[in-house]
C-alpha cells in the first residue's frame, strides 16, 4: 500500500483556508462543528506541505 492509498488517522491534520488547523481526529469527534467542511488533510508525516501552509512551527518541524 503506497503513501497515498493509506486510510487518513486521527493525528493527520486538517487545514482551513483561513490557516486554522486541527489534528482530523477532533474533526472528525464534533469538535469543530462550527467550522466549514472544505478543508485539505495533511498527512502528521508530510513535513513538506505542513512547511508549505506555514504550519512547521506548531508541529516542531525545523
């Protein structure tokens, strides 16, 4: 199973296009209810795109 095919966890991220963010498992328990449903989930491991939305500073990525 590749990278891609691998079914999302709750530490992956889901990121809003306002830059708000949240580990998918919080989304997926109710807790940003209020929030729109178009967010892009980033995988907890793809430092490179977590770099990519300004995101490596909350995560400890150099």
């Amino acid at each position: 199973m590749t990278k891609t095919q691998r079914p999302y966890t709750e530490h992956d991220i889901a990121v809003w296009p306002d830059g708000g963010w949240a580990e998918l498992g919080e989304v997926w328990d109710g807790h940003y209810h209020w929030k729109s449903d178009d967010y892009e989930i980033v995988r907890e491991d793809d430092f490179d795109r977590l770099k990519a939305l300004g995101l490596a500073e909350n995560f400890g990525i150099p």
